[in-house]
C-alpha cells in the first residue's frame, strides 16, 4: 500500500513539474553570408513532450528583432516543436518547424532574395 502513494506522488510531481527547457539564438544572414540586421524573428511553440503541461503562464509565442550581427537570442522555451518566421525587409520570407530537444541550440537562417516579377501585359 505504501509503495502505491508513493507512486502516485512521483507521477503527481511530473504532472506538476515544468517542462524541459530550451535557449534558443537564431542567426539570419543573407545569401552571401552577411548578417541581417533588424529582422523580424517570429517564434511559435507549436507542441511539446506529451507528460508535461504548459500552465498559463509559460509563453509560448515570441516576437523579437536581430541586433547588429544578425542574431537574436529568445528566453528559455519549452522544448518541443517550434515555428520559426524571419521577415526582412528585401527578401523572402522565412519559415521552418523545427524539433528542439536540446538544452542551447542554434537556429542559421540564411535569407534569399526575392524572385523576379513578371507581367503578362
């Protein structure tokens, strides 16, 4: 009987623990390599670790801009499966689903151009 409470307090713990964790730094450079200055970086958690809960303060979309040499680095977010958009003002727009599962990870965005505009007239 005591091994049963016991087990039912671990598994209480980890319904209540916070998920694990993850810092992200995202690095937007343009097709020749150069940094990317004042990109719009857009980061959506999209779906995590099934055990875990995100309670209703942890938040779960982020909107920041790259500094000087084209990188910004987001608080700690949950792990699992994020979204990430760069928007850059003279080339395409970028967008990913990437798996995070990993304490620190890096995230190279290399921008391209816009393509050609065509007419028909």
């Amino acid at each position: 009987m005591r091994s049963i409470l016991i087990l039912f307090g671990l598994m209480a713990t980890l319904a209540w623990a916070e998920p694990p964790m993850t810092k992200i730094t995202v690095h937007v450079t343009d097709p020749k390599n150069k940094p990317v200055p004042n990109s719009a970086v857009i980061v959506k958690f999209i779906s995590g670790h099934s055990m875990f809960k995100l309670g209703r303060g942890t938040k779960t979309e982020w909107e920041l801009r790259t500094n000087q040499e084209g990188s910004v680095t987001l608080p700690a977010i949950p792990q699992g499966k994020i979204q990430v958009q760069v928007i850059a003002k003279g080339f395409q727009t970028y967008g990913e689903n990437i798996d995070i599962n990993e304490e620190h990870k890096t995230v190279d965005v290399q921008l391209k151009l816009p393509q050609a505009q065509y007419t028909a007239h």
